[in-house]
C-alpha cells in the first residue's frame, strides 16, 4: 500500500494540468460551473441549476403565452383605430385613433356599433338579450339534466345500464355538422327556426360530455352516504338535491362555465336553425355586419369594437373561474 501511494502524481501536477486548460475551456467551464453543471472538474451548484432551468421554463411559458394573447391585444388596438387602413396597419398601438374623425370620442368605435346596428335593422340590447337566453337557460336546465343521468350511470344499479352509458357514448362519435340538416327539417316541422327555440329546447335536454365527466366526479363521492340516506328514508329525488347536486357543484359549476361559453360564443347552429333576424345572437350579427360593411373604412374598426364587446364578457367569465375549471377537471379523473 506504502509503494501504491509513493506511485501516485503530486497534486500539483493537476493544477498544473488545469493551468494548461485552453481559455475558452476555461471561460466554458466558469459559465457552466455558476449555472450549476459541473464540466472539466467545476464544481456543480444544484441551487444555481435549478434557477437557470426555472428561468428557461419561464422564458419558453412567456413566449407562449404571447402568442396566445397578442391576437386578443391587436383585436382591442383596432378597435380604436381610426378606419380601416389605420387598423390594418397597427401593430402594437393605431397610428391614428378615432379620436381623429369628425366629432370622434376615444370610445367613437365603440357608440357608432350602435348606429351601425340601427341601420341593419338591429337592436344591440335585443341581441345581447337573445345570446343571454341561449346561453343561459339550456346551459342551466340541461346541467341539471346531465347531472340527473351522471347520478343514474354513477351511483344507481339498473339493468342495461353499461349498455345505455356506451350508447351514449357512441353518439358522441357522429359529427355534429352531418346531422344538421336533419335537425333543421325537424326544427323548420315543429316551427322552432322562427321564434329561436331551436337554439334552447334541445340543449334543455343536456349533453353526453356534460353527464359523462360528471359522472367521473361522482365516482369519488362515497356510495355510503347514499345507503345512509335510504335508511333514514329519503328517495332519490330527496337524495339527488340533498346530497349529490351540493357534493357535485364543483364539477357542475365548471361544466356550466365551459357550456356557457360554447353556447355564447356559437356561430353554425344559429346560422342554419334561427331563421329570423330578430333573435338573432352576437356571434352571427358581428358575421353579417362584417360581411355588409365591406370596403367602409370608417365602419371597419366599429365591427371590431363589437368583437370586443361579443368576447369580452367570456374573457371576464374564465379569468374569475379559471381555478374552478382547472380544480374540476382535475378531479373529474379520480376514482373511487
């Protein structure tokens, strides 16, 4: 052992090496050492890594987002625009705003949608009314509806009731645009296309998704509660309200928001089945005020003062609930 350890270099030898190292390896090696990676002997510092990979993360996050929420930032920029050369132009802010028209306000854009809307033949707060009714009310009765079945596929024994689910869920396979016709022969036969109730009974009805994540919630709820709950006498109607709609209102709470902004923000289904132009929604009077202004260029930003209007109340709606959303559909995969 004496002669193994007489055999070994000295250690300035390895300084010596190091000493030889090429100063660009040098500088490499200083730079990684300080961030962490140990390379050519540097010492590595785990705290310091941790902070440049925090930094990169935030780096790549921020440049996403970004991208997601510079279109929204233009649309609100054009709506202040002067006319449409000015909104066609803006990047970051209009080179000239509607402060700048004849007689213009900051908010010009913003009053002149109202004009624009009473030449169409269009009342602003009766559209608005008509988006609240189809969004609110199916939104509501079909959550209840969808709860009702995610219960009776969740938490009830019946024959065939793996058969039925799965039926369902077959359903959910067929497009919704392949059988669009279909329904407005049936709507235009029941006189539904003319006074908007094509837009609000069938969503009365619920929705296969809505019932099926639901359904996955309630998974996690105990059966047992349900069986004490019969003991003491109450039936399912009692059980339904008293127990599971309050221990399911996470998951129905963000069901509803996600069916409310689909519902708001619907385009297709009123362009085929709403057949008069009085219960007409947002989404389809922003289309035909974009498609009728055309080549107006004092018009053009009013159209996109009107999108702003039309997107910002589900802006709004996302950003208080976002949590309740996210929470929900995390726990819509667990399991008893």
């Amino acid at each position: 052992m004496t002669e193994v350890i007489n055999e070994m270099p000295p250690v300035e030898n390895a300084g010596e090496g190091q000493k030889e190292l090429n100063p660009f390896f040098k500088a490499l090696r200083t730079f990684c050492g300080w961030f962490g990676f140990g390379i050519f002997g540097a010492t590595s510092n785990k705290r310091r890594r941790k902070v440049f990979y925090d930094v990169i993360t935030y780096i790549i996050l921020v440049f996403f987002a970004f991208i997601m929420i510079y279109p929204f930032w233009w649309m609100i920029a054009a709506s202040f625009a002067r006319n449409r050369a000015s909104m066609l132009d803006t990047v970051w802010w209009p080179s000239e705003l509607a402060t700048e028209n004849r007689g213009g306000t900051f908010f010009y854009h913003y009053t002149n949608i109202m004009r624009i809307m009473e030449n169409n033949n269009f009342d602003y707060w009766r559209v608005v009314l008509n988006t609240l009714i189809y969004s609110i009310v199916p939104v509501v009765i079909g959550l209840i509806t969808s709860t009702m079945a995610a219960f009776a596929f969740a938490k009830l024994n019946f024959k065939g009731k793996n058969f039925v689910f799965f039926y369902c869920l077959a359903a959910i396979m067929v497009p919704g645009p392949s059988i669009m016709i279909a329904q407005f022969c049936v709507y235009s036969e029941l006189n539904w296309t003319m006074n908007g109730l094509s837009m609000i009974i069938p969503g009365c009805f619920g929705a296969i998704m809505t019932a099926f994540f639901i359904r996955q919630f309630l998974f996690s709820m105990p059966t047992s509660i349900i069986e004490a709950a019969k003991i003491d006498g109450a039936g399912y109607w009692r059980i339904f309200w008293g127990f599971v709609m309050p221990l399911a209102m996470p998951a129905v709470m963000a069901q509803g928001i996600l069916s409310f902004i689909g519902c708001w923000n619907n385009y297709l289904g009123p362009l085929i089945f709403v057949r008069s132009s009085e219960w007409y929604p947002l989404a389809l009077v922003v289309s035909q005020l974009n498609t009728e202004i055309g080549t107006n260029v004092d018009s053009a930003p009013s159209v996109m003062a009107l999108a702003v209007l039309a997107l910002l109340p589900v802006l709004v709606l996302f950003a208080v609930f976002q949590k309740t959303i996210i929470g929900s559909i995390m726990l819509t995969g667990s399991k008893e």
